[in-house]
C-alpha cells in the first residue's frame, strides 16, 4: 500500500514511476493479465459477443491465476494487492474483452472493496475465501427498474425481525446476477428517509427467497451477465448487516468512488484495443499506393487516440493511487472516468472511421469494440452525474 500523506507526493510518486517502470509486484501482474488478454480473450471475445454467453470457463482460468482475489487479503487466498493493481490488470483484461473485464471488475471493486473497507474480521472470514477462490462470484445490487441515479430513491425495503432482515424489492441491470453467490444490497427501512433509512447486506443467492429476473438484451458488453434480482420476504442474518444500520448510503457512495475507478480503467482498456485495432489495420492496407498509415486524416486520428488514451490512463492511476493513500478521490475518480469513457468512444468512433466498411462487419472486433465503449458512458455514474460530481468539487462554495 502507498503511505503518501498528500495529493502532491502522490503526483511525485506517480511521476517517479512512469518516468521508470513500474513496482515489480504491479509489472508481474500486469504481464500475466497481458498475456492471459493475448492468448485467451482475444481469441475468443467475438464468440462470446455473438453467442451472448457469460464465459464461464475463461472466469474459471482466471480464479486459477489468483485474479479473483486481488484486493482480498492474503490471509484468505488473496493476493492483497493495492488499488493501482487492480488497475493495471483490469486494462489488460479490458483490452481482451470489456465483458469479461467489468465481471472481474465488479467482483474485486464493488464487492471485495466494501467488504475490505466496512467488513467485520467475521465477515471477511466468512466470505473473502469463497470470493479470492472463485468459488463464489460477487455482485453488486443496488440500481432498481425505477431507480438510476437517484440512489437515495430507492424501494426495496428492509426490516428487522428478530435476529434477521427480511428485504422485499427488485433490483435491476445487475452484473454477474445470475452466477453470483455473494451480492451487496442496498434496501431502505423507510424510503421517505432517504439516505438515512439505507442499510447494506451482504446476501448470498442460496438465502430463500432470492431469485433471478428476466436477463437483459443489451448493445455491449453482451457476454456479461446481467439480469434482474427479486427478494420475496428474503431472509437475511443480522450478522450479514455491513458496516451499521443508516450506514448503506455511506458505503454506497464510498463503493461506487472505487467503482468509478474501475470503469474508467475499462473504457482503457476499450480504447487501447481501438488504437491497437486501428494501427494494425492502417500498417497493412494501402490508400493512393501508400499505406493508410501514411495518410494524414488517418495518422492524426492515430495520434488523437494515443494522445488521448494515455491522459485517461494517467487520471485513471492518480486516482487508484490517491484512494490507495487513503485520500479524498471522489473528484479524482469522476475525472478518470469521465475523460476515459469520452476517449473510449471517440476511439471506437475513429477506428470505425479508418476500418470504413471493413469495420462494420460482426467478423471485425472494431465493431463489437464500438458496442461496448458505449456503457462506460452510462454505468457506475453517467457521464452528466460525473460533471455534476466535478463541477461541486471544484465551485469554492462547495469545497
């Protein structure tokens, strides 16, 4: 972990960093997932994409690498890595396949996050295993069929009896929902208390009176699971309670800081492979008797795309690294993924642009790219909340 004690040691470690490689422990990582990108996802995303199919083989090869629990403490079979980890593995993964990089991401960030951070040792006693082994995969519930952006809105509801919770509701675009064994959810003893009537639970799906709603259709990021969760007088132990009661709002908008980070770290990896896409392509064919790459509409859409893609990459680090010091980062977070789910887009739309029709075919990985870069957009934060967000960070009258 950093032991920075301000935002300006962290710009010079991030600095010192860049400017030579980085941690041994971050760069064996970063090779493992990038050779795990090269050799199995790319090969196999399109398939997933056509098919729909939520790669269960591929998460399966993951948790033998040890990629399930790289924020769970070694003491539980994790690798107890830092956020920054996280962050370089997660790129690779994405560049591979967005599908499979936001079913890792959610699992590690916004399940294995809050648990870390808000978790009694009992807790993660009890969970962190199952989740480092892959035994369970992890989910994160708290968007509803009404409720988006407004998460102090929400209906599922929750009230004590005895030495239990009983939640009633529907939670809705849940990723990794139907394979999930382990899910924080979000419900409100009261929604006219708003943020102060949230509690969070940590739910396991073989609890009675859980079950799974209809899968969405999506654009993108198709072979990713998401579905809908309906409790019916869902039963749930006091002892799963995180953190404490009126605190879900709280761990909510800590967990979703994080979350921030690990899509902005996936609409990355999204515009890599765009890039990555776009200068195999201009290098082999030829426009006029030149290659593409030579020409200049195409080579200024190239430099755009990396010009770009790495300023994203560079919030994106500054802010796992701010939250792994334990400093404020919201804004930080707002900022990488807003900036990195812009690029992610505009790269798709420029590799689609130098691919012409070669890049609308379902056999081309630009178009299936151009697919998910959309989402980034959307989840975790639309991009008009992350202006909002950065917008009253920054207004004097807001702090």
């Amino acid at each position: 972990m950093l032991e920075a004690d301000t935002s300006s040691e962290i710009d010079d470690r991030l600095g010192a960093m860049l400017g030579t490689s980085l941690p041994p422990a971050h760069a064996k990582l970063q090779q493992i997932c990038r050779e795990f990108a090269d050799e199995v996802l790319i090969p196999s995303a399109d398939l997933h994409d056509r098919e729909e199919s939520y790669p269960a083989k591929i998460v399966e090869r993951l948790a033998n690498l040890g990629l399930m629990g790289i924020l769970a403490p070694k003491r539980y079979g994790g690798m107890e890595m830092d956020n920054l980890g996280l962050t370089i593995a997660l790129e690779e993964i994405n560049r591979g396949c967005a599908s499979t990089g936001v079913t890792l991401s959610v699992h590690n960030s916004l399940l294995s996050g809050p648990l870390l951070h808000f978790g009694t040792e009992e807790q993660q006693k009890n969970f962190f295993p199952r989740l480092a082994s892959g035994e369970a995969l992890g989910a994160y519930a708290i968007t509803e069929p009404n409720h988006g952006s407004d998460a102090v809105a929400i209906e599922t509801t929750c009230r004590r009896d005895g030495d239990d919770w009983i939640l009633n509701g529907t939670k809705a675009w849940i990723t990794n929902g139907s394979h999930a064994g382990i899910i924080i959810t979000f419900a409100t003893v009261d929604p006219a208390l708003r943020s102060k009537g949230i509690n969070a639970f940590v739910v396991e799906s073989s609890m009675p009176g859980f079950s799974v709603g209809k899968k969405e259709k999506k654009l993108g990021i198709r072979a990713s699971d998401t579905v809908q969760l309906v409790f019916e007088d869902l039963r749930v132990p006091a002892a799963n309670l995180l953190g404490e009661e009126g605190q879900g709002f709280k761990i909510a908008m800590h967990t979703l800081d994080g979350g921030r980070i690990g899509i902005a770290t996936q609409a990355v990896g999204i515009a890599q492979a765009c890039l990555d896409a776009t200068v195999k392509f201009a290098e082999r064919h030829e426009m006029f008797g030149r290659k593409l790459a030579d020409n200049q509409l195409a080579s200024n859409k190239i430099a755009n795309m990396a010009t770009r893609t790495e300023a994203a990459r560079l919030l994106t680090y500054r802010a796992a690294m701010l939250k792994d010091a334990g400093l404020p980062h919201s804004r930080e977070a707002s900022m990488a993924k807003l900036s990195a789910s812009e690029i992610a887009n505009d790269a798709a739309r420029m590799a689609l642009e130098v691919h012409g029709g070669a890049g609308l075919g379902r056999q081309n990985p630009v178009e299936r790219l151009f697919r998910d870069a959309k989402i980034t957009e959307i989840y975790e934060g639309t991009s008009q909340i992350q202006r909002l967000v950065i917008s009253r960070h920054v207004r004097p009258d807001r702090g």
